[in-house]
C-alpha cells in the first residue's frame, strides 16, 4: 500500500516513474561500497558535486565519483602537505604553492588551473579527468634504436585504466593507480546493478498504469 501511494502521489505530480524510485548515485554509494566515507562530514555534497561538474563536462559520473572516493573520501581540502602548511600558518587558501593537490579529486593547480585568475579546482580536475579518458590508448611505439616495443600500460584493463594511471601521474609511473581505483569503480557499478534490478518491478508496475 505503502508503495502504490508513493507511486500514485508522483503519478499526480507528473514526475518520471524512475526519477522516484531510483536512488542517487552518491547516496547509493555511501550507503554501500564507499560506506567508510559515510562518517566524513559533508561527503554526501561533496560526491553530489563532483557528480554535478562531471555531468556538467560530459564525463563519466561513476568514473569521477570512483576517482573522489580514492583520492580523498570526498574531502573538499586541499592535500596533507597543504593542510599542514594551512595549520602551521604559513599560507591561506588562497596563497598554498600551485603544486599542492586541492578539491575531492586532488589535482595540481599548476598544471590544470589558468595561469592568471581564479580558479574553479574541482572543474578543472573534471577537465584533466575528460583529456586523460578522450585520449586514444596507444600500445605500440618506435624505440631510440628503431625497433618496435610495446607498451606496458596497455595490459588487460586497459582504457579507462590507462586513463586513470594518466589522470594520477601523466609523464611518469602511476603504482598501480589505475588498478585500485578501477576496481573501486567496479563495486560502484556492481551496487548500481544490484540496485537497479530490485526496482525493475516497481518499473514494470508503473508500465500497467
């Protein structure tokens, strides 16, 4: 009963049937696999935003949520280094060096932010995040002595996971980055399914109405 009224009230206000009984994507993963950042003040509005600016930039919201939960557990703070400096009183917000990561997602602003201006730190990690996902996975290349090799990035799970080792360390090694957060973006998907087959009936019901 409980139910149908639900669905009746939503029915008379014109709302979609899935907008109402589908669950919010960062609310959905607090609750399950990125649980433990549940007890992080404001993470759900942190999540919430970064899902918003990635959504906004038309990149892959699971992705860059994943990418959050890894690099900070939806923290909006700059790095440890740029706290310390921020405790020690020595710089404000404002003045912290260009190489200190900030936002949920942990990029430097001397590499993603305008060189003059202010800068949106969040939107410009979505937009390292977008490059890194649009660039072509490239497995071959021509040595110094002219021979063929072979790329060691381009090993199973390539593709976003290459993306993500180029989004943590863009010329250098990423330590396996990409692996860890990939399979954080696995078990985010995994809930996703679970979650969306258990309202497949709710769907099927709304349909007969």
């Amino acid at each position: 009963m409980g139910n149908f009224t639900l669905l009746s009230i939503w029915l008379l206000l014109g709302q979609p049937i899935d907008a109402a009984l589908s669950q919010d994507l960062c609310a959905q993963a607090l609750r399950g696999p990125f649980a433990e950042a549940a007890r992080v003040a404001g993470s759900l509005r942190v999540c919430r935003g970064v899902a918003a600016e990635a959504g906004r930039q038309g990149v892959a919201v699971d992705v860059a949520v994943a990418v959050a939960f890894h690099e900070s557990r939806f923290r909006d703070l700059p790095s440890y280094t740029g706290r310390r400096l921020l405790a020690a009183g020595t710089h404000t917000p404002a003045t912290l060096p260009g190489w200190v990561e900030r936002s949920a997602m942990q990029c430097k602003p001397k590499w993603h932010c305008p060189k003059t201006g202010p800068c949106d730190h969040l939107a410009a990690c979505v937009r390292h995040l977008k490059r890194q996902l649009a660039q072509p996975r490239v497995c071959k290349y021509v040595r110094r002595d002219g021979r063929e090799g072979f790329s060691a990035r381009c090993v199973a799970g390539g593709g976003v996971r290459v993306a993500l080792d180029r989004y943590h360390a863009p010329y250098g090694h990423a330590g396996g980055y990409g692996y860890r957060v990939l399979a954080r973006l696995h078990r985010l998907r995994g809930a996703q399914e679970v979650a969306s087959n258990s309202q497949a009936p709710a769907r099927l019901f709304a349909g007969w109405l």
